[in-house]
C-alpha cells in the first residue's frame, strides 16, 4: 500500500489509514456478517475501516457501497424512507462501479481482499434497483428489506 492521497467522486482527498490485507479481508467478513444478522449498524461499523484502509479504487468502491447499502437499512429500521433512498442511490454508484472494476484511480490491481468476497454484484444491484423503484411508487415505504447477499461461484 502507497499511502497516497485517495481522491473521491467530488474530487476532494478522502481519509487513508493503510490497514494490512487480512484486516480488511477480516473486516468486510464481520461486516458481511453483520449485515446478513440484520445488524445494520454494526456492519457499517465493521465495513468503514476496511474502506479507509485501501488505497485501491475497486476495493475502496466495493467496500463503500456496502457501507452505503448498510446505512439504507439503518434509515429503514428509524423509519426514514428518504434516507433509504438517498443511500441505496450511493450503494448502487459504487457498486456497480465495484462490479465493472472501475473506480476512481483504478489501476488493474490483481488480488484485492474485496476480489476474494466474490458477492453476485450484478444480483444485488437488480435487487437495490427493484427496491430504489418500490420507493419511487410510494416513497413512504420504510419497509426493513434488505438485499440477499449471495456469493457468486469461485
């Protein structure tokens, strides 16, 4: 890991805390964990130093957009159905960046913990679009639904 300064869409320097492989390999299984308990908070919790700990753009996308997505489901078990759809809108931009390998800075990095995850992006990107356009319909609807994350074959 360079340590260098990571850059986010808004073009402002994001935090950077280099954490080594197996910790935030570790962190996104706790978060993943996390978040299939329905413990949306603590993934989050668990997923934000994996993301601060990588300065490389596919993973740092990966890992946000799961942040995002855990935050969506923190407004929904509050009730706040604008703050579900404000963050499946990031979940689903840095996923679906994650899933095209793509990211800000993106270099072609070869093996990245998040790789290793192997989630079906493409199957949760479906599902966020299904419950982005629920919210369309009836944007009230708080319903606590979160997305299956499956694991895609190795």
């Amino acid at each position: 890991m360079t340590g260098r300064t990571v850059v986010g869409r808004d073009g402002r320097a994001k935090a950077y805390r280099p954490l080594p492989a197996a910790e935030r390999a570790a962190a996104m299984e706790a978060g993943i964990a996390a978040y299939e308990r329905g413990d949306f908070f603590e993934a989050h919790e668990h997923l934000e130093p994996a993301w601060m700990g990588s300065d490389e753009p596919v993973e740092r996308s990966l890992h946000q957009g799961l942040i995002k997505l855990a935050a969506a489901y923190v407004h929904a078990v509050r009730g706040n159905a604008l703050g579900i759809a404000k963050n499946l809108e990031g979940a689903r931009m840095h996923l679906a960046d994650a899933a095209a390998g793509e990211g800000r800075g993106h270099t072609g990095a070869p093996d990245v913990p998040a790789r290793k995850v192997r989630l079906d992006l493409p199957s949760l990107i479906a599902q966020i679009d299904e419950r982005r356009h629920r919210l369309t319909l009836d944007p009230t609807d708080a319903t606590i639904d979160p997305p299956t994350l499956t694991r895609s074959p190795r």
